[in-house]
C-alpha cells in the first residue's frame, strides 16, 4: 500500500480565499482523523471518522471549517474563508481500528495564507 | 480527564551518549500507551506502543520504552544515540473505552549535538 495520501503538499493562498485539502487513507482503514499542527498548539486534533460517519468535530475550530468523507477512500478538510492564522501543517491520518491500533500518518499540507 | 505530560520541550544530547525523554500520564482507567516519531518535514510514524504484558516494550531504531503504573510514566530510552535520530517524539494515549481519540503530549525535540 502506498501509506496514507495527501494533497496539495504545500498551498499558498490569499485571505479570503477558499481551500481544500484532501486525504486517501489507507485501504480497509476504518477510521479517519484531521490533524492541525502548528508552533503555538503543537498537534490538534481537528475532527474524526468512523465508517465515513463523522463522530467528533468538537476540535474544528470555527464554521469556517468542514471536513466530509464521502467514501471509504476519500476525505476534504475545506477552510472557508481562509485567514492567516490557518496558516499550519494539516495532517490526515488513518488506522485499521480505534484503541490499541496505531494510527497512520501522511505527509502533511503546508497551507500558507497570506 | 486523561492527560499527557512531556516534561522536557528539547533535550539535548551527545551523539553515541544515552538518552530519556519522560512521559507521564494521567487517567482513571486502563490505557494504551504509544510513542510517534516526527522527522524534520514529514508526518508522524509509530515507534513503539504498550498495550498489556510485559512493561519493557521494545521498538524501531534501537528504543525502548518502560510502562510504570505507579508512577503512571511511559518514558523512552536509547542506549547511544546517533544523528539521525534528530527528530520530535510524541507520547499519546488512548484509553479502553468507546473513545478512539488519542491524548498527545506536546512533544519533545531530540538535538543530537557532534
């Protein structure tokens, strides 16, 4: 399996402007977690999936942003309008079962709003 | 609540010198208890983890870690270490409950110094 994937790697965007991230997780994952990571708050837990059903999005920070996972194989993390301080590493990782399995993590997306 | 406790933000150490990076935990009920890695520009990767048994887990790259329920403490070691373990290591934890979230620490920057 080629691991958890995600795209773009890295955005630049203008404030206001509208981003999506998107995420493959690994094949016959069940669950699907957004990760936020910057200096200031170190690793946030955004939002995550159960069979492609949302169960907590207590961590998604405003309405500005919305997470869907419409098949077992894909997921967005949409910010609408964006604002600087979105600028941080967005992480999508995926695991096989909750608890004691461990979770996978792709590369990232370095978002940049100016 | 559960929580979890990185003592030190950076530690560093002497290539080929040992080193421990701390961990304590705090939670009323049974855990998993798992240590990630996070080289410079990459995500997360699973070290090593503790789910029952033996307290001594053994995992990736030479680490190990040691699980002391008294002193709810999960701390990682390695004998010697060397430059490429230039890295941030995060402890998490997730407890044995309908809950699949895992409970970050906020990480500590290994600096293997020549």
């Amino acid at each position: 399996d080629a691991g958890v994937i995600q795209s773009p790697r890295h955005e630049v965007t203008e404030m206001g402007q509208e981003v999506t991230l998107r995420c493959k997780p690994i094949s016959g994952h069940d669950y699907l977690f957004w990760y936020r990571q910057t200096m200031m708050r170190g690793l946030e837990l955004l939002i995550y999936f159960n069979n492609n059903v949302p169960i907590d999005d207590s961590g998604m920070p405003e309405d500005r942003f919305s997470a869907k996972m419409p098949n077992a194989s894909f997921s967005t993390l949409k910010i609408q309008p964006s604002e600087p301080r979105d600028s941080a590493v967005y992480f999508c990782a995926s695991s096989y079962r909750g608890g004691a399995y461990e979770q996978y993590f792709g590369p990232g997306t370095r978002l940049t709003v100016t | 609540a559960q929580s979890v406790t990185q003592l030190d933000s950076q530690v560093p150490v002497f290539e080929e010198a040992p080193v421990e990076l701390r961990c304590n935990y705090s939670s009323s009920v049974s855990v998993y208890l798992f240590w990630y890695v996070q080289y410079p520009n990459q995500g997360l990767q699973l070290l090593l983890k503790y789910l029952s048994g033996s307290t001594l887990v053994k995992g990736i790259n030479g680490f190990e870690a040691e699980f002391n329920k008294s002193q709810t403490s999960f701390h990682l070691r390695k004998p010697s270490v060397h430059i490429s373990d230039t890295a941030e290591y995060f402890c998490a934890v997730n407890t044995m409950d309908s809950n699949y979230q895992l409970i970050w620490g906020a990480g500590t920057k290994l600096i293997i110094k020549p």
